[in-house]
C-alpha cells in the first residue's frame, strides 16, 4: 500500500490519471489487508474463519495492481488449470504478491515475468525482475523474503532467490502438489 500511495503522490501533479489508479489499488489493499487480518485474528481466537485464502486463480487481479503502479508483468501458467491443495495455492499466491512487492519497492525493474508450471509432483513458480538494485538503500527491513523462507519449508518445498547476472533479481520456489508431507 505504501508503494502504491507513493506512486500516486508522485504522479498526483503530472499524471492524475496514474495517481488516481494507484489510490485505487491502496483503497482495494487495505480492505484485503483488513480481511486477512480478521481471518487471522478468528484463527488465533479458535473461532471458524469464513474468509477465504488467496488461491491462484486471483494472481491476475495482483498483476493488475502492480501494474498500476507502472510495472509490466507478464503472468504465464502452464497449464493453466490444474487445483492444487489451499494451503499449497495460497503459498504459491503469497510468494508471487511478496516478490512482485519486492521489485516495487526495491528495483528499478519495468517489468517482470512470472511464471507457474504445474506438474503431477510439483508446482514450479519462478518471478524474475529485469531491473537493477535502486542506488538509495531501502528504508526498514521488510518481511517479503523472510516471509517465503517461512512459508516454501512449511509445506515441504524448496526456494531460491538472488540477482541475476546482468541486472535484476530472481525468486524460484518448487512446491510439492499435495502440500507438506504428514
């Protein structure tokens, strides 16, 4: 959300139109924000929760959000059917909002490519920026990385992440498609 009010400040004098798209997207952010954390808090207070968890199926609705905020995504799921558990689903959605956030607030990418490839075994989700590192250092430790290195081993998976040589930054997880093992 922060990155989108940024966008629209910037872009409030010279390009309206910009501005007002990015406030939208803070606007529908902090209502999903508000939503997660209710189901959240029902969880922890052992009641039953009736908010649904993000699954793929809404990864275009975050593409078009980010790309409000003026970075092209390119969105690739093969094949693009194929259900996977929740838990499985809503991990595979958190890692692709967390690096999609990431190359927001930390690069200078113009564009980004994401990419699931789903396989009896396993869903593979690879997301590479094109962008080098801003020059000016980020304010505060963020969560998005430490966030995917909780969330890929809690259901038995594998991820990666790093520059790439020649500019950008690339993040690769393989989940196992029946989620973590009893």
């Amino acid at each position: 959300m922060t990155v989108q009010a940024g966008v629209a400040l910037d872009a409030l004098d010279t390009a309206p139109e910009v501005s007002r798209r990015a406030m939208t997207q803070v606007r529908a952010s902090g209502k999903e924000a508000v939503r997660e954390l209710r189901a959240t808090l029902s969880v922890l207070r052992e009641t039953e929760s009736t908010a649904p968890a993000p699954r793929l199926g809404e990864l275009p609705g975050l593409v078009e959000g980010v790309e409000a905020g003026g970075v092209r995504v390119t969105l690739r799921r093969e094949p693009s059917g194929g259900a996977y558990p929740g838990v499985v689903e809503t991990t595979a959605y958190r890692i692709v909002q967390e690096a999609l956030t990431n190359v927001v607030k930390h690069s200078g990418a113009g564009r980004v490519a994401v990419s699931l490839t789903g396989a009896d075994a396993h869903l593979e989700i690879e997301i590479v920026g094109d962008g080098p590192p801003r020059p000016e250092p980020s304010t505060g430790e963020g969560y998005g990385l430490i966030g995917m290195r909780e969330r890929v081993p809690a259901v038995g998976g594998t991820l990666t992440y790093g520059p790439v040589p020649g500019g950008g930054f690339r993040v690769h997880a393989v989940l196992p498609a029946e989620g973590a093992p009893s």
